[in-house]
C-alpha cells in the first residue's frame, strides 16, 4: 500500500478520464463518467471477489482513507465480510428511523423532481397533522390503528385534506418499506373508503345573476376601498385568490396592461407563469389600489395589525369575512365563487371553450393542451375586455343593458329584473 500520491491524484481527477488508480492491496481510486472520484476496497472473501466503498474524495483524503483501507482488511482477516457489515450497519440505522426522520430522507431524495411548491406544501401538511401524532414514532412501529386515529381526526376537519394526506402517507411508507426503514406498510390493509367514509358532496359553484352581480357591485363601497378594489379585480382578472393576494407591484405592467402570475405562486396550478391581460378598467382598479398601497411591495398589505406581525400580504380570510358582510337578498358565496361566475358569463358572451381555459390558467387537457401551444393572450384580452365592460354596467346598475351582452340575453335579463322590481314592491 502506498502507491499512489496526492499530486498524482488531483492530476488523475483534473484530466476527467473515466478510470482507476490503485494504491495498493485492493485499495483502488475509481472516477467515473459525471467525475467522481470514489475509494473502493476490493478483495476476495470465500474465494470470490468482493468490493466495498469507503468514501468519496476529497471528502475522504489518502491519509483517511489507509487506516479506513487497514481496519476493513483486519476485520477481513477476522472472517468478517466489509461489504455484508456495512450492508448490516446502514439496515440497522435505517430501521432506528422516525416518522419525522423518515419524512425528511424521503423530501430529500424528491427535492430535485418535485417543484419548491410542492415540496413547501408536503412539508405544510406533514408538520400541521403529523408531526407532533406519530412524528417521534419509529416508522417500524406505527400501526394501522394509529393511522386510522390520525385520518379520522384529520377527515373532521377536511375530507379534502385527508385524502390529500392519505396519499402522501401512502407514498411515504411505500418508501419506508423499500429502503428498510419498516418491513410492511401500516396502510397496506387499510382502504381510504373504510377510513374516511363516504366523500362528501362537492360544493356546487355559485354563478351570480346579473341581478345579484349589480347587487354586489352597488355594496362594494360598504366594504372598504381596498377590499371593493381587490374584490374588483379578482372578479375581472379571473385569478384565483391566494395568487392576487401574494402579488407585488413588480409583477404588474400598467403601460402594457399585464400582470405576470410567477410559476411558483400559491394557487398557480399551471406549471407556467401565467400573463394575465389587463382590460382598461382593471388598469384603473390598479391604479386606484397604488395611490393606497403604493408602487412596491405588495399589492395588497395586511390590514389588521396582528397579521402584519406574521406577513407582508392581506390575510387569506380578509376577502371571506367582507363578502359575508353583504345584504342577504344576495347569496352566500365565497371569492372563489367569483370564478365560476367569470367561467359561466364569458361563455355566455360568445368567448371558446380554450379561451377560457386559458384564462382561467386551466390545462386544456388531452391533444388540446399538446397542439393548442399558444397561451391566446390576444383572445384573452378581447375577452377579459368584454367582461370587465359588462361588470362595469353592473357597477353602474347597467348590466341588463350593456353593449356586450347578446340581444336574447339582454331580453331575459330586463324581464328578470322587471319582475324582482315588481316583488321588492
């Protein structure tokens, strides 16, 4: 042993030449194609040759990785197989792994597929409903009745949620299972439907008639300026509420009119950015929002002072409460409500189906989504206008009369308004 030397290695590992150096009694220096020098022993025990890997170089220097190279070979002369301890000891470290731990080797091995929003959302939900239950739990020894205990719990609270994590789990015990961590899923016998029960009905979305669309425009200004505004703005852009609540002034071009939804905004489903057309309307709405909030940072700052402590943007639940805040001749619906409502009354003025997709930031799904490459920003533009005209009418207690709707719809809404005037009487 002692062959080889540290010059005589940083030349081997700087040519970048796939290859080997030996050093003496099995000791061999090994480089591969991407250039990782790695030390391998290699030697024979009952009678057929073996290998073990000590480590990686430079991490593991030539003086290191002799006495790592002298002890293997004297447990070598002792009958001990390297390679099937160290094969024994890394089982042995992988069986003593928690829930948490676990949870963390998995994360990292994904880290590099997976977008840093999704991480940030397994993340979220493990540390919010696992890891203060079964966390500190070895991953060998969680049952399934700890299982069902954490599902059930969590299914209280969102069935949404706990399918969500019923998969996540899933996955993460599969993994646990094939590195060693456990021998047998504590969810292999269980069924997400004898769990969780039934799933609830989905919420049917809400489309407001142009009755209650001129209703809520006429309450805004009860609301608040800024919440008027937001809510304005979410209902002609289309967006959904997490991606124009996290918004910052640098991604709004007022001059151009657009607003560039960044890939990794909370919300944004498309794995895109997403360029939102803005209708001179909205660039007003803006505007008005700026000589509030200003011109950087947020768009929308936090309002209550306690929130302003944990976040630089406007509360989730804001929005939420200052809608339930309307009279009750107007349905109970949520910002997400606002949405469905864009969907259905862009449909109902003439806009295609892959329009509104996109401005939705749908996938279009199927051979569409392969062929139809375009993100049809000029079709978005003349149809995000033609919306935000129409819900400039109904700000303006006009919709039943505005240009942009279709003569037979303008008919029935006239007739419709008509009568609900003939009721309040």
């Amino acid at each position: 042993m002692g062959q080889l030397r540290v010059k005589e290695i940083e030349e081997f590992i700087r040519k970048g030449v796939p290859g080997a150096r030996s050093d003496g009694q099995g000791l061999t220096l090994t480089l591969s194609m991407k250039g990782t020098a790695t030390w391998v022993l290699r030697y024979r025990y009952a009678g057929r040759p073996r290998e073990v890997t000590l480590g990686r170089y430079p991490e593991l220097s030539l003086a290191e990785v002799r006495l790592e190279s002298t002890k293997q070979r004297k447990a070598l002369l002792e009958g001990k197989d390297p390679a099937h301890e160290k094969k024994v000891a890394r089982t042995a470290l992988v069986t003593g792994l928690t829930v948490s731990q676990l949870f963390e080797d998995f994360l990292s091995r994904r880290s590099k597929e997976l977008r840093l929003r999704t991480l940030a959302a397994h993340r979220q939900l493990f540390d919010k409903d696992v890891a203060g239950v079964i966390g500190s739990r070895l991953a060998s020894d969680v049952g399934p009745e700890e299982i069902v205990a954490l599902m059930r719990k969590v299914a209280k609270r969102s069935y949404s949620v706990a399918k969500r994590l019923w998969e996540n789990l899933s996955v993460l015990f599969s993994y646990g299972v094939a590195i060693g961590a456990c021998k047998r899923s504590p969810m292999a016998d269980l069924r997400p439907r004898s769990v969780l029960g039934k799933a609830p009905p989905r919420k049917k979305r809400i489309k407001l008639t142009l009755i209650e669309l001129m209703t809520v425009c006429a309450e805004l200004p009860n609301l608040g300026v800024v919440n008027r505004l937001a809510i304005l703005i979410l209902l002609a852009t289309c967006v959904r509420k997490t991606e124009l609540l996290q918004a910052n002034w640098s991604e709004i071009d007022l001059k151009r009119g657009r607003w560039i939804v960044p890939e990794d905004r909370e919300g944004n489903k498309a794995a895109r950015a997403h360029i939102v057309p803005l209708a001179p309307q909205v660039v007003d709405w803006f505007r008005e929002l700026q000589s509030i909030s200003g011109t950087t940072g947020p768009i929308l700052p936090p309002q209550a002072t306690s929130w302003r402590r944990t976040s630089n943007h406007m509360s989730r639940s804001t929005l939420n409460v200052a809608l339930n805040r309307l009279p009750d001749s107007v349905r109970r619906f949520s910002p997400h409500d606002l949405r469905s409502t864009a969907r259905s009354y862009l449909r109902d003025l003439g806009t295609r189906d892959d329009t509104i997709a996109r401005a939705l930031n749908h996938s279009l799904g199927g051979l569409d989504e392969i062929y139809q490459a375009g993100d049809l920003f000029e079709e978005r533009r003349a149809a995000l206008t033609n919306w935000a005209q129409l819900i400039d009418d109904a700000h303006r207690g006009k919709a039943h009369d505005s240009s942009v709707l279709p003569p037979l719809l303008r008919v029935t809404t006239a007739q419709s308004l008509h009568q609900h005037t003939v009721t309040l009487q």
